[in-house]
C-alpha cells in the first residue's frame, strides 16, 4: 500500500500539462536576506514573507505559448497551488501548478536574474519622527 505522502514515481515523458496551464518545480520558500542586513520572512501563511517566487519550468500544456520548459518564471505572491512531490529519472522533486496570469517575469538563465536598471534592494517609506 503507498503511503500519503511518498512522492509519486512518474517517467517525465508521461508527465503532461493541460491547456495553458504551467508546472514549476525548484519554488524556494526560505527567509532570504537582503545585501543590507533586512530579512525576508518565509511565507507562514500570516501575511509574512509575502513576495513573489521564482519557479522553474517544468511542463507546459499544448495552448501555452508564453514560456518553455527549463525557463525561469516569477509569479505573483500565492498564485500556485500546493505542492505535489515526484519522483522522476532526475530523482525527487516538487511539482505546483502556477497561474500563467501572474507570470510577472520569464528568464532563460537562472532564478533571480540581474535586471539592469532595476534595485534589489527593499524600499521602506521613511517615517517622520515627532518634534
């Protein structure tokens, strides 16, 4: 009898997206730190460590002609579903269906690419204090 919650073996070639739909593996989750010291809470479903995740491709349905397996894709804060763990030839990894709506980026290098122009930095309105 399989357990719940052991991942599912599957051969990647049976592995097939629906319609337009996108799956991603490799979403990070953990706090991160910023170059300046500020940490990033991971999401804990209370409203912390919201930010929008990077997510690699891992397939995509046949209607789908935005983004190809093997890119990198950033969607929009909690537009993907829950995970389901795999296992396939390249070993085990979790799987999540994305919003193709909320892609916000695709990169063809790698998560977290280096966007000129723009500030990796966190931005923080400043306060005034009281006289």
């Amino acid at each position: 009898m399989k357990h719940q919650f052991e991942a599912h073996k599957i051969q990647k070639e049976q592995f097939k997206a629906i319609k337009d739909h996108v799956i991603v593996h490799d979403m990070v989750f953990d706090e991160r730190i910023t170059t300046g010291g500020i940490v990033l809470l991971n999401d804990n479903g209370k409203g912390h460590g919201i930010r929008s995740r990077w997510g690699k491709v891992y397939a995509v349905g046949h209607e789908q002609k935005d983004v190809k397996v093997g890119q990198w894709v950033l969607v929009a804060h909690g537009r993907w579903t829950r995970g389901l763990d795999i296992e396939d030839e390249n070993g085990k990894t979790t799987v999540r269906k994305i919003d193709p709506k909320d892609i916000l980026l695709i990169s063809d290098e790698t998560e977290c690419p280096t966007l000129e122009g723009v500030s990796t930095a966190v931005h923080i309105d400043k306060k005034e204090m009281p006289a």
